[in-house]
C-alpha cells in the first residue's frame, strides 16, 4: 500500500500537496508570480430549476 493511502489521503490531495511542496521549494529567482499561482483555482456555483439558472453565480469559499 503506497504512503499517501496508508495517512488517508487521496490521490488528489497527494499530488496538490506534493506540487505546493515543489513550487515552495524553488529559488527565490524561480518562484514568480504565475509559479505561485498556478496552485490556486476559483470555482463558482449556480442553483438550477427547470433547465434554467434562478441566481447568479456565487464563488464557493474555503
């Protein structure tokens, strides 16, 4: 059984935390902006009725 099963994660939560690992471990001449931001994402959610969106989308928050 490999390590990131045996500690309960699973393989996405794994490979996110083994790329923020590597992005925070680059030299400082290495680590722009866009490095550093590529680990976040935004993500949105709409209420559906009938086919159709009855509110505007809302970001989901962490």
């Amino acid at each position: 059984m490999s390590a990131w099963r045996k500690a309960g994660l699973t393989y996405n939560n794994y490979m996110a935390i083994a790329a923020q690992t590597v992005r925070s471990a680059l030299k400082t001449e290495a680590q722009s902006t866009a490095v550093i931001s590529r680990g976040r994402s935004e993500a949105k959610f709409v209420n559906y009725e009938n086919g159709k969106a009855v509110a505007e989308p809302v970001a989901l928050k962490k």
